[in-house]
C-alpha cells in the first residue's frame, strides 16, 4: 500500500489498485505489485512485522487526522504520516522522536 515502485526509473510512492476489478498491476504506475513488495521481501520477518506495524499507524493516524479540528494536533499527525510513508517507502523504521523535536524547535523559532 505504500510501498515505492522499485522498477528502475519509476518515481511511483505507492502501490494503488484498481477501483473497478482487482488487479496484480499499480493503478499509478501499471507496474506488476513485485516491484512494489521487493524491499519489503528482502528484509527479515521482524522487520517485515515493524514495517506492516507502521501501516497500520498511518491508517490510525490518518483517521485521527479526519476527525480533528485542533489545527495544531491536525499538524502533529501529518507530520506523523509523511515520517511513517516516509520511512517505509524506503523499507527503515521511522524515528519519530526526532521528527517531533524538528518539528517543536522549528515552531519554537530555534535551530
């Protein structure tokens, strides 16, 4: 699902499938789903757990995102979802501490 395309020059972030039939190709990129599966196959199973475990998160967040209206918290999880698609768009465990801190320093006006 959010997975980057791995067919050489495709710049594709994620695997989309079809609204009408389903089908083994992305929607975006018309590449087979392999493409879109090779990181996540060449990782071992428990890192293959830590990144579906991610997916999950940013489904969560992502519906958090929906029913807010603090504009501030609506901030917080969507830097939360860009890290977490982020991360396992290149198939690594995000490191979230430190994208909050960036994140309050930046609003705070520090380095």
């Amino acid at each position: 699902k959010y997975c980057s395309c791995g067919f050489e020059g495709c710049s594709c972030q994620s695997w989309k499938c079809g609204s009408s039939a389903p089908s083994k190709d992305c929607s975006s990129c018309s590449h087979a789903i392999q493409y879109h599966l090779d990181k996540m196959m060449s990782v071992s199973i428990s890192q293959r757990e830590k990144l579906l475990d991610m997916t999950v998160d940013i489904d969560q967040l992502y519906a958090l995102y929906q029913r807010e209206s603090e504009p501030v918290q609506k901030n917080v999880y969507t830097v939360l979802v860009k890290l977490l698609k982020q991360a396992l768009s290149q198939g690594v465990e995000a490191n979230v501490e430190t994208a909050l801190a960036s994140m309050i320093c930046s609003r705070k006006g520090e380095p």
